[in-house]
C-alpha cells in the first residue's frame, strides 16, 4: 500500500501511532486537511489534502511551524493561544465566535473552520488538527445576507409605494368624486345629470378597484400586522349598523343587526374589515328580503354570521368566490358590478388572524358566511337584541365646519360641495392654521383628513379641539389608511372615520348623521 501522509524523521511517538498503513490510508482519505503537531507548534504529519487547499505537499510542510499556515497578522496571537491549548487541552472548535482565515503557499488567504483534539496516547503533548475550506459556505451565507438586505429594501420600497399609494392615488379620486358630487346638485339639465350620473358610476368603480388592489397589496407584502386586543363587538356591531343602513334601505332590504354584549380578543380593525366585505357583498347580492348580522357564544368563541336572503351560491363556485376577480354569476363578456376582491382580502385577512371561515349556501335562497373568534377571558355572550334600521336622517340647516385638508384639490373640491349643501365651511390647510380658528371660533363639526403637513395627523388636531371645547365634539376623520387611526379613536360615539376616496353622497350623510345627533 502506498503511502500518502509524511513523518518528519525521528517522531518516534506519531511513528508508533501511526505505524498501520491503514490508519495512515484512513487518515489520507479524509475529506478534510489534517495535521498533527507537537507542544511546540511543529508539524509532525499532514495529510494528503493539505496540498489541494494550501499548496505545500505534505514534504514540504512537515517539520515547519504550524503558523506558516496563517496569515502573518495572526501568527503572534495564535502562539499565545497555543500554549494556552497546550495546557487545558479538550475537543473543541478553534476560535469559537471568530473569523478563522488560513494562508496558501501563494501568499491568499482564505475562511476556515478549524477542530482541535488532543492526542493523550501519546509521550509528548500533540494535538491534531482538522481543517475545512469553508469559502463556499461563506459565499453562500453572504449571497443569502445579500438577498435578506435586498428583500428588506424591497420590502421598505414597497412600503413607501403603498403608503403613497394610499394617500396620493386616493387623492385625485376623493377630488373627482367630490366636484362630481357638486355638479350634480348645481345642475338642472336631464341631459346633463345622466351624464354625470354615469361619471359618478366610474369614479365610484375606479375607487373600489383601488382600494382593493391596495388591501391585497399590504396584506401579501406584509405591511399589515395584526394588533390583538380585547375590544367590545356591540361598539363594532352599533358601527357597521350606521354605515349599511342606508345602502340597505336603498335597496329595501331589511338590515338587522344584533347588539352582542361580548368582548373578544383579536385585531378590531381587521374583523370591522372582514365584516365590512361580508356585509356590502350580501347587500350586493340581495334584491329583496334581509341581510341579518348575528353573534351567538359557543363555549369559548363568539360564531358571528352574515345572513342574506339573495341569489345563493352554486354548489361547485363555493370554492371560487375566495379568488381574485372571481364573481358569482359574472362571465366573462358580460358587465361588471365590482372586481371580485373583497371575498379574496376576506380570506387573507381571516389567515392572517388564524380563524376560519365558514360558508353554507342554497342558490335561490341565500347564504351564511361565518367564522369564529375568541372570547376574552371573563367574558361572556347574551343573545343580541335586534335593531331595525336607522331612519334617514333628514337635512340640517346651515351649520359651520371646519375643514382641514392639505391637499388643495380635495379641499376646493369638498368645500364646494358642503357650500351647496348649504353649510357655512371654514377651509384650512394646516394643522396649526385649524387650531388657531378653534381657539378663536366655533364651529359645529370638524372635519380633517388623517395625514397632514410636516407628519401631523388629524388624530392630533381633533384631541386638541377636544381639550378645548370637550370631550364630545363631534369630528370626522377622511384617510386613505384607516388601520392605526381606528386603534387611536376606536369606538368614539362623536367620531365617523370614512375611507378615500368617499363620495359625495356618504360624506353628506356623515356630516348630517352628527350635526342631528
């Protein structure tokens, strides 16, 4: 048998340890480089791969000092370290926490991972040392730290994308659906209000196709991150309550709504959003008959159903509503009424917040969409008392708002409207200039949108109107991102946060719900 590895003359101990042509095989045909050196540093055996990853044949090496293997920065630290190993010698990694690098005969270096043993058979104190190349796995650890950093810019990139999304797309659409709103209520030619009628349908359309595309955007990115906390489901319930009475009387449909007296425990704004997806798309598919929402307890969850009595759900869709754009009944040359994205958010949100969603459905009869979530401990759950449908509120005489919008168009544009309308407005364009008219004025209603100049919010100006004059002025709040501002003034009985782009008839009544109150 041939032999690989080399003794430096003389080592009587390592000959009469390695004397078996197969130790010295086996020790040759490890993957890694090994060397054997003695109390001080002297190589007394290297394998055969130390040539492939230093460039020394083993020859060459043995007999030499064990730092001929490391860069020179290094040589001076290592022999105190050496010694040290000499003494308290045990199996373990070399230079734990470290950067370890060795030297090539040609002078480059390179990362290594190296082992240290101590060899007790023997007279004199050796050591063996294994040593791996780990340039590959350091490449690989950068390429993958590369791609954190790069997926974290793209994530901060898409961020900013979607907040200026949020704000700035929005703002066009709350300007156009407002100076529609105007016109409508200033002309007087048949002609002319179709026309702007038909205009309200798209701006109304464009709208609902953004604010989808941005919910499903936040949610797949991430930006959305559940905040789970105790809230009180009657204060969310008495909420949707207000805003789909109208659109259900609009249809004649019959909304009824319990009033739970229960707490859960999860994120209120996104199971306001869930509810509020459910309950548009059960008017929406509901010519006549009743949209109910309804709370009863199950042990230690709350089962909440929206109930309707509309077209129902085929059997073999039931699995398809939860895609994107998909629409019951809808083909694909025939008109649209929505995109098909709110039962798609509906799913994200429900995985986000790890609940599930159940659906039971008979076409011609109606459809039960219900999930299920955790009761706060220490509450418990009465049967909801039921409420029939707010009536419309019927027109107020002129009152003063103050208006606080930082984007000119919008504001023109809202002004305009509440002026028709018969309102006295008092336009700002900051939070400074709002708060001094509060301190100096009065007014009936405050109305700001959420973000403002220099990263003051309209959360921020209506806590300051109310440290003025009390605890209930009545406020509302037009933002394009609701989530933080809902967990800031959540379940205000004097405050209506409305979502852009809104139109002109929602803001109408809004304004008119709080200046009757």
């Amino acid at each position: 048998m041939r032999r690989h590895g080399t003794l430096v003359p003389g080592a009587l101990d390592c000959v009469s340890m390695l004397s078996s042509e197969l130790v010295r095989s086996v020790l040759d045909s490890a993957p890694d480089a090994m060397i054997i050196i003695d109390a001080g540093g002297t190589i007394l055996f290297a394998n055969r791969q130390v040539q492939p990853m230093f460039g020394y044949a083993p020859p060459e090496i043995v007999g030499a000092r064990v730092e001929v293997l490391m860069p020179e920065r290094f040589r001076v630290k290592h022999t105190g370290h050496r010694e040290g190993y000499g003494r308290n010698g045990r199996v373990r990694p070399m230079g734990m926490g470290l950067e370890l690098y060795g030297m090539r005969k040609d002078g480059t270096e390179f990362p290594v991972e190296i082992s240290l043993s101590p060899m007790p058979q023997a007279r004199d104190a050796l050591v063996a040392a294994t040593i791996r190349d780990v340039t590959e796995r350091k490449l690989a650890q950068k390429a993958v730290e590369e791609a954190r950093r790069d997926a974290e810019r793209a994530n901060v990139a898409k961020s900013r994308f979607l907040a200026t999304a949020s704000h700035d797309l929005r703002q066009p659409l709350q300007a156009l659906g407002l100076l529609n709103g105007a016109l409508r209520r200033m002309a007087r030619d048949p002609e002319f209000l179709e026309v702007l009628r038909e205009q309200d349908l798209a701006i109304d359309a464009m709208s609902r196709l953004l604010n989808g595309l941005l919910d499903i955007s936040k949610l797949e990115s991430g930006a959305i991150n559940p905040v789970l906390a105790v809230f009180d489901l009657a204060a969310l319930f008495d909420q949707l309550r207000r805003d789909f009475a109208g659109v259900a009387a609009s249809k004649g449909l019959r909304l009824s709504v319990d009033t739970p007296r229960v707490c859960l425990r999860s994120d209120a704004t996104l199971v306001g959003q869930v509810l509020r997806n459910l309950l548009s798309n059960a008017i929406k598919y509901t010519e006549r008959g009743s949209v109910e929402l309804r709370c009863e307890a199950r042990g230690a969850q709350a089962r909440i159903e929206v109930r309707d009595s509309g077209v129902g759900i085929a059997p073999d869709q039931v699995g398809l509503i939860f895609e994107e754009f998909y629409q019951i009944g809808v083909s694909p040359n025939s008109s649209r009424d929505g995109y098909g994205l709110g039962l798609s958010i509906v799913q994200r949100i429900v995985k986000l917040l790890n609940l599930r969603i159940e659906v039971h459905s008979t076409p011609g009869q109606g459809s039960v969409f219900a999930l299920e979530i955790p009761i706060a401990e220490g509450a418990g759950a009465q049967a909801g008392v039921d409420h029939p449908p707010e009536a419309p509120k019927s027109a107020v005489s002129a009152r003063r708002i103050l208006l606080v919008e930082d984007e000119p168009g919008v504001r023109n544009a809202m002004r305009m409207l509440l002026r028709i309308e018969g309102f006295d407005v008092v336009p700002t364009a900051t939070a400074d200039e709002a708060l001094e008219r509060l301190r100096t004025e009065r007014f009936d209603l405050l109305i700001t949108d959420y973000h403002l100049e220099s990263g003051r919010t309209g959360t921020q100006v209506i806590s300051a109107a109310r440290e003025l004059h009390g605890p209930n002025y009545n406020a509302v709040l037009v933002t394009g991102d609701t989530s933080s501002a809902v967990r800031e003034m959540q379940g205000d009985t004097h405050l209506r946060i409305t979502s852009k782009p809104i139109n002109s008839d929602e803001l109408l009544a809004v304004v008119r719900s709080l200046l009757a109150d």
